[in-house]
C-alpha cells in the first residue's frame, strides 16, 4: 500500500487486520520532502513479496514519469 496520509494509512490498516488479508508493505512518504510516488513505486517493482499495490494520492509531481512507472509492467495497479 502506497499512500501520503499516514492517518489513511492507520485507517486501511486497522480494515485489513479486521479482515485478516495479508499486506506486505506500507509506504507513507508524506510530504515528498525526499521521495515522491514514483520512488516509491520504483522500489514496489523491485520487491519480491510486492504483487499488487493500493495508492491514495493527493497529487502527482511529475505526471510523466508516474505513468511510466505504471506502465513498465513490473507491478499490477
């Protein structure tokens, strides 16, 4: 799960324990000070426990690359 609320983050994970699904990672950068959803979704592609991700995102820096990331292949979204 990839989000940038750490309060919708808590939230969805309080959900997922109550129906017991299994999550391998949660990712909550914030206010992109130093990584942004492309980073993030960089590394997902390259984690091996990391089949699917779930976003919230308020907004996309650099639309381009976002996409481009989406679109490699690497990870069902």
């Amino acid at each position: 799960m990839l989000t940038q609320s750490g309060s919708f983050a808590a939230m969805i994970l309080e959900e997922i324990a109550n129906e017991e699904a299994r999550v391998a990672r949660v990712v909550s950068y914030g206010n992109k000070v130093d990584v942004d959803e492309k980073d993030c979704l960089e590394f997902l592609a390259g984690d091996e426990a990391t089949k699917a991700v779930a976003i919230y995102i308020e907004s996309v820096g650099n639309g381009r690359s976002f996409l481009a990331v989406c679109s490699s292949g690497r990870i069902l979204m």
